[in-house]
C-alpha cells in the first residue's frame, strides 16, 4: 500500500469516527433537550396551578394592603384638616377685637398669678396688652405683676415667670392644650358619617 492510500485510509477512518461522534453527541443532545423541554413544561404547569390555587390570597392581601394605604392616606387627610382647624381657631384669637381680646387676657391672667407678683411677658406683636392695661389690671385686682423687657417669639397671650417657673398661656400653648383634651370630639365633629 502506497503512502498515499495510508493517509486516504486514516483520513477516511478519522472522517467516520468523528461522524460517529457526532451522530451521538446529537442523539445525547437531542434527548437532553427533549428531558430539559419536558423539565420546563413541567414547572410551568406547577407554577401555572400554584398561582391558580393563591390567586384568591393574593388579591386578598393586595385588597388588604390598598384599604391600608386608602386609610393612611384617609388619616393624613384627617390630621391635615384638624391642623387647619386648629389653625383657624389660633387665627380668631389674633382677630378679637381690643375688648374681647383684653378681656380673655384679664381672666386668663387672674386665673394664671397665684402670688400676684409675678413678671408677664408679652409677645413681639402684641397689640392691646402694654404698660398701661398691665397697670389697670394691678390696681383692678390687688396684684404687683411686673412687665418683662423680654419679648417672646408667639402669636398672643402672655408668658407669666415667677423664678424658674414659667405658666405659658400662649395661644399657641392654650390651642395645643384644647386640642389634646377635645380631640376626640373634633374627630367625632370632623368626621362623623
């Protein structure tokens, strides 16, 4: 046999091995694609009826968790409006007039001096209560209460010191109390269907 008919040989028996090769590796890849799409199918029929049977549970939770979300939003809306009524009323009492604002001041006062010689801070802005209804309140009620220097950052009402105790009758301070002693009957006010 010549050289040339050797390696024609061996070419054509290294062309049929690799042709074997392949014809099996065909076969192990077409059986693993069909195990893999039959994997596949599988799980997606799994998944398919497990979604099925928690269908109801989930659109009961997201069902759950909307009327939660409606209610925060709700009870924002809620808080904001009883915010604003608050705010109106503090906006009234800087809208008295000259006699119903001092007149208030005057009960609020007695009610606030208990030795009667206490010092009264008055607000940056105030507009009726000065040295002069200060001295009439005096002479008015037996009392000795003095006028700070000092001005206080609030919209009305007063600040009565005796040493290191202050009473803040505020208008800010007296809106907050009301609002925490009558909150629930606002809501109830607000709210009530």
């Amino acid at each position: 046999m010549s050289l040339a008919q050797i390696t024609e040989k061996i070419e054509r028996e290294a062309r049929e091995e690799a042709e074997n090769i392949l014809s099996r590796a065909r076969e192990g890849v077409s059986g693993v694609k069909q195990d893999i799409d039959a994997e596949v199918s599988r799980l997606d029929k799994s998944a398919r009826e497990r979604f099925e049977k928690e269908r109801p549970e989930i659109f009961r939770r997201r069902e759950i968790v909307a009327k939660l979300d409606v209610g925060k939003i709700r009870l924002g809306v809620q808080r904001m409006l009883i915010s604003e009524v608050y705010a109106e009323g503090l906006g009234r009492l800087g809208c008295l007039d000259k006699k119903a604002y001092t007149a208030f001041c005057e009960k609020l006062l007695k009610k606030a001096a208990e030795s009667g010689d206490e010092v009264i801070e008055f607000s940056n802005g105030e507009k009726y209560m000065d040295a002069a209804w200060l001295d009439a309140f005096n002479s008015k009620n037996g009392t000795r209460i003095k006028l700070s220097e000092k001005r206080g950052d609030f919209s009305g009402g007063f600040v009565l010191h005796k040493g290191r105790i202050a009473v803040n009758c505020t208008w800010e301070m007296l809106i907050q109390a009301a609002s925490e002693r009558m909150e629930s009957e606002v809501v109830r006010r607000l709210f009530s269907e």
